[in-house]
C-alpha cells in the first residue's frame, strides 16, 4: 500500500485502520500464527484482491 501511495503509513494509522479496511473487504486476515518483531503473536493480513484494484 506504501508503494501506492507514495509515501510511508505510520504503524498507529495502519492500526486504526486495519478494522474499517476489513468490514470493507478491501483487507483480509491470512491468518493469527505470526510473530513480530518484538516476540509477540500477531495476525498477518493482505490486500484482498478489491483492494489491489482500489
């Protein structure tokens, strides 16, 4: 998404984001098995093929 934008998206806008994005369906969740790079569980998302077109 940076790349199409142009420019660099801040963690907390991401963050805050990440819900509306996928009742909009333009996010989807792959799956809750990663890690980040602090240790913790994270789940890891994508763009949905909406969101590519966007």
């Amino acid at each position: 998404m940076e790349q199409r934008l142009g420019r660099r998206l801040a963690d907390s806008t991401v963050r805050s984001r990440l819900p509306e994005l996928v009742r909009k369906g333009l996010v989807l969740c792959v799956d809750r098995e990663g890690i980040s790079p602090s240790g913790h569980a994270c789940s890891r998302y994508r763009l949905s093929d909406v969101g590519m077109a966007v």
